[in-house]
C-alpha cells in the first residue's frame, strides 16, 4: 500500500510512472573488446559482511557472529592465497563495522592489489532508511574506509543489493563512479536519474551469479543449503562460457564465510582455471571494469 493509502492498481500514471524512471538503465557501455583486445572481462568479488549479517538485524547469536568471524580467520586469508596462485586481482566490498573489526584485512586486502568498495556501515537495508541516514552512512562509509587503507572507494554495492530510490542521487553526490548492485543487464551500463543520464556505471550483480542463494544457511529461518558445489561450478561456468561467447562480462559475487568452506572454495578455482583456459579474457576488479568500460563502449 501506498504512503496516500492508495492500492498500486489505483495509482494515477504519474505516480508509477515517477517510481518506475527514478534510476534506470540508461545506454548501453559494453566495449568491442576489452582491455589488450580480450574478448571477455571477468569480474570476481568478494563481499565482507562478515559479523554485520547478524548486527544489522540487531541480533544477538554468538554461534552466528562466530560465522561472521570465520570469514575473516579463514575466509579472506584463503581467498587472498588463492587470488595470489592465479595472479589475479578482485573487487571487496566491505561494511565500515567490519573494517573497523578488523582494519588489519583492510589493510591487506588493498596491499595485495585488490579493489575495496563500500558496502554499507553496518550491512543495513537502504530502502527503510530515511534519506538523511543513508547520505550519512554512506559518507562515514567511505572515510571509514579511506581512513584505515589509506584509499578512498569509488565504488558502491548495496548490502543485499537493496539499492533505494534515493542512492542513486546520493552517489552522484558523494562523487562515487559506479555500482553493482542492479541487474537491468547482463554488460555495464550508465544509470539514469529521472531521465538524465549520471555518468555513473552499473557493474551488473545478479543473484544467479551469487554463492548465497546456492549455500545460505539459517536454522532459525528455515534455510537449508540444497545445491550441490559440482552444480554451482555448473551454473557459474555456463554463466562465463556464454559472457565469453559474446564478448561480454562475467561478474561473480562471493562471500568469504559461505564460499571459503573446503568442499566449496575449489569452484573459484576452478572457474579460474577454466577462464584463463578460453585465452583471451581479462581478470580485473569491477572499478578497472567501469572506468574501462565508461570510456570504450563501442556505441
């Protein structure tokens, strides 16, 4: 229901209409080719959340913030040595609680060479937020995170990608570059505020190319994991086999306490040899990929 108490089928055009133009896919900015003529970009990423999935709802649970903490004792750690075998760089997006727990992996991860994005202040939904909360949470977001790594994010995914009506404004106000958090497309794309094209890109998110639907686990909500690993890698590699099929953009989205398992952080690895395996793909971090793609696209 409406805020005017109006059910949707009741809204005047003007009303849908405004809701529907407020951000939307604006042209397209999928380069001929990518960087050193590559045919395919392929964008891993990797997000934090860490002890936050239980903060943010106010939650108490010791077993599920020892969850959170597993992503940083042993998640990061295992994904940073696995980036390092291949040589190959990715993107982290980082909720500014849990680089404040932990500013030492904040410190790494960007020493290695890695992108660090924000990611929200303590992983909250920006669609309940009034929009004076959510300006100064992302604000103290990014100095947060300049603060302790010395480098200031230029790029944004929504915690749960729930991206509301009003980040898109907010983000061309803060001078942030790009997204990912939306999935109007398969290839980047400019955001379009109300009409006016913004500048800023969309690095495409998309739950099917996310490890948490395929491995969540919440007994007290019921969730149960029910795909197999061997189907996930299934998935995944279609996923890049037809990206790589059409000159376009393969974008992975990760978590370090769901992914890094024994019996599941073998799919990385194994996507990444598959890739590099098609010869002419390009790894690089969702920022290297909107400035890239920002300034190439073929139309």
């Amino acid at each position: 229901m409406s805020a005017n108490g109006s059910e949707p089928w009741q809204w005047p055009e003007q009303q849908w209409r405004a809701l529907v133009e407020r951000c939307r896919a604006g042209r397209a900015l999928k380069p001929k080719t990518w960087r050193g003529g590559a045919r395919c970009a392929v964008a891993l990423s990797f997000d934090s959340d860490h002890e936050t999935s239980e903060l943010r709802e106010g939650g108490r649970s010791i077993g599920r913030l020892a969850w959170g903490q597993f992503g940083n004792r042993v998640g990061i750690p295992r994904i940073l040595s696995l980036l390092e075998r291949h040589d190959v760089r990715a993107s982290f997006y980082v909720p500014a609680v849990v680089a404040l727990l932990h500013p030492e992996e904040q410190r790494q991860i960007v020493g290695a060479g890695h992108e660090i994005g924000i990611h929200g202040w303590i992983h909250e939904l920006n669609s309940i937020l009034p929009e004076a909360d959510e300006r100064d949470l992302m604000r103290r977001s990014l100095d947060t995170i300049e603060q302790i790594t010395g480098a200031r994010p230029y790029g944004l995914r929504c915690p749960s990608a729930d991206f509301s009506e009003n980040t898109l404004a907010l983000m061309s106000e803060l001078g942030l570059e790009y997204d990912s958090s939306l999935s109007a497309d398969e290839d980047c794309y400019e955001l379009v505020l109300n009409g006016t094209p913004t500048g800023i890109v969309e690095v495409p998110f998309e739950w099917v190319r996310d490890d948490a639907v395929y491995f969540m686990m919440n007994r007290a909500q019921g969730l149960r994991p029910y795909t197999p690993p061997a189907d996930v890698l299934d998935i995944f590699r279609r996923e890049l086999d037809a990206a790589h099929a059409e000159g376009g953009l393969f974008e992975l989205t990760m978590h370090p306490h769901i992914i890094s398992y024994r019996s599941r952080i073998w799919i990385v690895d194994e996507l990444i040899r598959h890739a590099k395996s098609l010869g002419d793909v390009w790894f690089a971090t969702h920022g290297e990929i909107a400035r890239f793609a920002r300034d190439n696209a073929a139309g």
